[in-house]
C-alpha cells in the first residue's frame, strides 16, 4: 500500500500520571461480574437497557441521555460506599484474558492531553479516524456533565525496552485489587503506588508515541473542554498497550444500510468498478476487496474506475485512494448510489456474521463486508497527519468500563 515517506519530529514523551481511581466497593455493591459494563462494541442497545435495570451497574451512568441526573446518581453511589476512592494515588495494570491466555495487558493511568502547540507534542498522541462533531458534543455534554470517565481512551505504543515489562510482570503476580468476568473474559486489576516501580514502569512510554486505538469522539471531547489552562480535561483516563508485547486485534467495520436493495447497489457499482456475483454466496473479503450482501446474494467489488475514484474523493486526501472504508463511502455509497451522509443511513457492525444476518430477508437492506488494514499502515497515516475515514477500524480487545473511574471534583 503506498503510503507517504515522512520525517517526522521526535515526539515528546508520554506522560502517565498515577490518580485516585473511584472503583467498586465488592463488600458493598456485590460480585464486580454484575457491575462493570462490557466494551461498547459488545453490548447493543436492549442489552443496555436491561443491565440498567441493575441499581449499580455502570450502564446507569453509561447510556444516559441526562448526565446531571447520573452525575447525581454517581454521587450517592459515593456517598453510600458503593464506590469508593483509593487511598493513594496509583497506576494501575489491567489484564484481560480468556482462560489461560493473556489477550491484553497494558496501563491505566491519567494521561497528559497535548494541546498541539509544538511538532514534538503534536506527534505524541496521534488520532487516526476522522469524528462527528455532533457525537464529540454529545460526549463532551455527557463527560462535563457527569465530571467523571467511566472508560478510558484505548491508546497503543511501542517500548523500546524490557525493563518496565519486568515490572508490570512482577505486579500481576500480587492479589488483584479487581477481579470481573465478563462472558468467556476476566478483567483483572492492579494498583502500582511504588515510587521506584512507578518511574520504571512509565519510564518505558519514553519517547514513545500512542496511536488512538480507540476513543477518538472522547479525545476530542477533552480537547474541546480543556481550553483554559489548569482544567481538569487536559488530561484524560487511558489504557495504554505496549503492542510489541501484546497486540491488539485490527479488524474492520462493516457498513449495513437498511432498505437499499442489493441488487440495485450492485448495478449502480457496476457503473464505476467490477461487479462479479458470487455463487457460494456471502464470504469474508479479500485484501483489495469489498463483498456486497443482502437476501442470500453477494457480490464482489474490485478494481475501482480510476476516473470515478478520483471525483468520489475529491477534497479528501489522496492517500485514501488505499483504504476500503474510502471505496464502500464514498465512491459505491455516496458516489454510485447517491446515499445521503445522514446519521442514521448506515449501521456499522463489527462483526460479519452479523451484518449479513441484518439483511438476509428481501427487503432488509445491504451489507458492504470490508477488509482490515494493518496497524503499521494506520500508524504511518496517522503520523503523516492524514486520518481515515470514520469507522475504518476497529481495534480490540477493548477495555470494559466501571474498572477504575476517574471522577473530577473530589477532595
């Protein structure tokens, strides 16, 4: 994939600080598997629904359309020791795993936001998606309204050395200060308040930059409200993973669009790239590839006009030329079907099964099956400044939220 050559600056150091997380009270609130929140991609809108039904489950404070009304919810919990604020402030190492397999393991912390005022710190903290300025308000309203984050921003890195890794090894073989399982996973927590681990376990995030894996509308959010020097959202709850020791998952996002016939998009395709009917039916797509679906059928869709491609892209940057998301917005949605850019045009899922059992009925829709891309070529976009198309990736495994909360405003 052709992407930039681009000397970069040298970014300036991360900067993890240890808080005071707010976490669950167990003696008082109960088994912590009947509290936290799955990830937000895990949990659909009636299982939302119904887990809020539980009197202290995050999904309370979560998926609320009234923050003043869950920040005042936040503050009984606190007042009644459902919650409860750690003594010392700590980092703290977060582990997810599925048996005996280790599929996560990285640092929460408070991160220092950079305010963007210099190339060093503008290369520090690289977003790589494109936002929703409407979506950034609605999480700034809930953020500033709730003066608290239940989940921190998913941001990877790369270590250039073992050391803290020693470190982080050593903590987990203490007693977790949490223990939650979700489904197949257990999430397990850490607090480190050692001064002499702390500088060796954040030593290792020197000179290193994090690629926003996950939370670009909440980052955003920060910067909107951190504004004025000495507020409380210049810096920001975050888990940071060391992908050199344990990578994250890179898939894509596929799109679902409700009542465009199939056979309709695959002949208005058809006009500006190769459509070829697939006989077996749906199937996962190929790298350069998209598979439309819908009632039982499936096409594939290679070899973009470059004319068509050119004008579908014009004023966006040309490096998307490479990336599917590009292909399935704007030239086959927006460019051959003429799909208005409205919220709620296209569904985005995250799983392929299940986006073509939304349209296997006529009269469902259609599905556009995308393929991944690699982290390295997300990360070499992002450090030329270039950022995707929204919902072009999707990292994993996610962190789930109401582990360790960072709540402003306390004394």
């Amino acid at each position: 994939m052709p992407t930039p050559a681009v000397s970069l600056p040298k970014p300036a150091s991360l900067e993890l600080r240890p808080f005071r997380a707010v976490r669950y009270d167990a003696d008082r609130a109960g088994d912590l598997s009947g509290l936290v929140a799955p990830p937000y991609d895990d949990l659909g809108s009636e299982r939302a629904r119904a887990l809020s039904s539980r009197p202290h489950h995050m999904t309370r404070l979560l998926y609320t359309h009234h923050p003043q009304a869950a920040a005042r919810e936040l503050q009984s919990w606190l007042r009644r020791g459902v919650l409860r604020r750690d003594e010392e402030p700590a980092v703290y190492v977060y582990q997810q795993q599925r048996g005996a397999r280790i599929l996560q393991r990285g640092l929460v912390g408070d991160i220092l936001l950079p305010r963007h005022e210099t190339e060093q710190s503008r290369h520090t903290i690289l977003p790589h998606e494109d936002v929703s300025l409407p979506v950034v308000r609605q999480r700034a309203a809930h953020m500033s309204g709730l003066r608290a984050q239940l989940e921190p921003l998913l941001l990877a890195y790369r270590s250039t050395e073992s050391t803290a890794d020693q470190v982080i090894e050593h903590i987990t073989l203490r007693t977790p200060v949490a223990v939650a399982r979700i489904g197949e996973i257990t999430h397990m927590l850490w607090a480190c308040d050692d001064e002499r681990e702390l500088s060796l376990i954040t030593g290792g995030l020197s000179g290193s930059q994090a690629l926003i894996a996950d939370g670009h509308h909440r980052h955003a959010a920060c910067l909107s409200l951190g504004g004025e020097a000495g507020s409380p959202w210049a810096s920001s709850l975050a888990l940071l993973v060391d992908t050199r020791t344990h990578p994250l998952r890179l898939s894509a996002i596929h799109r679902v669009v409700p009542k465009l016939d199939p056979r309709k998009v695959a002949t208005a395709a058809a006009e500006v790239v190769r459509v070829q009917p697939l006989p077996g039916g749906p199937r996962p797509p190929e790298a350069h590839e998209l598979v439309l679906v819908g009632a039982g059928q499936a096409w594939s869709i290679t070899d973009p006009s470059p004319k068509a491609y050119e004008e579908a892209l014009a004023g966006h940057p040309r490096e998307w030329a490479a990336i599917p998301a590009a292909v399935s917005d704007h030239l086959l949605l927006g460019y051959a079907c003429s799909l208005p850019d409205l919220p709620d045009a296209v569904r985005y899922l995250h799983d392929a099964r299940q986006a073509v059992a939304a349209v296997a009925t006529p009269g469902s829709g259609s599905a556009i099956l995308l393929p991944a891309i690699t982290e390295d070529t997300v990360r070499e976009l992002a450090g030329a400044g270039v950022l995707l198309p929204r919902k072009s990736t999707s990292f994993g495994p996610k962190p789930a939220a109401g582990l360790a909360l960072r709540v402003l405003g306390l004394s």
